[in-house]
C-alpha cells in the first residue's frame, strides 16, 4: 500500500536543506499529510522507489531561462521517466518533464514563449524578464481534452500563471490537455504512465479562484489519495 506522504523535488536555485522554500508550494496539502522535500540535485529515483510515496510533486523555480536548461537534472529526469508512482510537474517543473522527454534538445522543452511586440507594457525592467512575454495573474485556460486531472470543472478553469517559458513541442509520449491563446502547451499527462504536468500554479487559488484547488485534490485522488 502508498504511503500517504509526498515526495517534494525542490528546483529553487540554492539547495534548502530542510525544504522551507518548497512548503510555500505544498500549503494547500491536508495538515495530515506529510512532506519529505528534497533539492534537485539531492533527489533520486532510488529513493522514491524504496520509499514509495503517494506522489511526486516537481516544484517552479525562478532561474534564468540560459541557466535554467544547462542544470543538471538527470537525477530529476529519472524520477520522472521511471517512478511507479503518480508524479505532478509544477510550472518549472512542468518544464523539466518537457526538457526529460526532449533531451538532449532541452529548448523544446523550455524556452521562452517569445518578445515582446511594439507597444506592449514590459513590466520586468531592470530583471531577467526584460523584453519577453509573460503570462502574468489569474487567466483563463481552455481545457481541450477531459479526464480525471479536471473532473468537477468547466471547458475553461481560471487559473493563476507566471511565466516566461514555455514547453515548445509536445513530447510523442504525451497528450495535450489545455491552452491559453499564447501558450499552447499548458497542461500535458502521460499517455502511459499517471504523470502530469502544468504551467500554471494550481498552489495559488483563493475564494474567487478555486479551480487550482481542485485540481490538486484531483490529482491526490489520481493518486490514489
């Protein structure tokens, strides 16, 4: 039987060896349900497989996109390509699957979604976003093929997003699952396998916005949860 704790990969771009920053992105889980956090770079398909936790949660990261692809994430991939057990890809992560499956290829699997046109407000100056597009607050999300991930919601959920990048081709292993105008490629699952990926933040939600919630409740159910 799964245990009922969660296996949370941190990509944040210092290790934390206690796994604070990623709590910010598990605060939806149930009180009851504990959290075993583990960086990137410390993270191993080994250990989930002797562990076997509910699920895995692949958590964001705000590094630079040029950095960003040239990181050592074969300790990630594998988890991601092997693990028997469900695994949710969350914006960056979400992108880690993609550059997984992508490999050695990784731009297909993150770059940015594209510049910024004449007359458009770019409101990164002075940061690393300077000049790109980026899909910013609660937007809307066009679900574009059914399943257990969007049970209980609408052919379009509101939910919150920031990012630049973006998972340029979808990986042959993968279906698609939903789309906004600008980025195509927002939510994906294993055809095979109960993997999941998101480029929104399903974390982020409040009274206004629930679908995120949802979702998430959705996946631990997938889960098995």
């Amino acid at each position: 039987m799964l245990n009922s704790f969660i296996y949370f990969v941190d990509n944040g771009e210092t290790e934390d060896p206690d796994g604070v920053s990623g709590f910010r992105e598990l605060s939806w889980l149930p009180r009851y349900r504990r959290v075993l956090a583990r960086h990137y770079s410390r993270c191993s398909l080994e250990e989930v497989e002797e562990l076997q936790p509910l699920a895995v949660i692949l958590g964001g990261s705000g590094t630079p996109w040029e950095q960003f692809i040239k990181k050592d994430w074969i300790r990630e991939s594998e988890i991601i390509k092997h693990a028997s057990v469900s695994i949710l890809g969350i914006c960056g992560g979400h992108q880690i699957i993609g550059m997984a499956y992508h490999e050695p290829i990784r731009e297909l699997g993150c770059s940015p979604i594209r510049r910024l046109r004449p007359g458009e407000e770019d409101r990164n100056v002075g940061t690393h976003i300077e000049g790109y597009f980026m899909e910013r607050g609660y937007l809307p999300v066009k679900i574009l093929k059914r399943g257990p991930l969007f049970e209980g919601l609408g052919d379009t959920i509101l939910v919150d997003e920031g990012h630049y990048c973006e998972i340029k081709g979808l990986p042959p292993e993968f279906d698609l699952l939903a789309s906004t105008e600008e980025c195509r490629i927002q939510a994906i699952r294993h055809k095979q396998r109960p993997v999941y990926g998101v480029q929104f933040h399903p974390n982020k939600y409040d009274e206004e916005h629930p679908d995120g919630k949802k979702i998430l409740e959705n996946f631990l159910k997938i889960a098995g949860g």
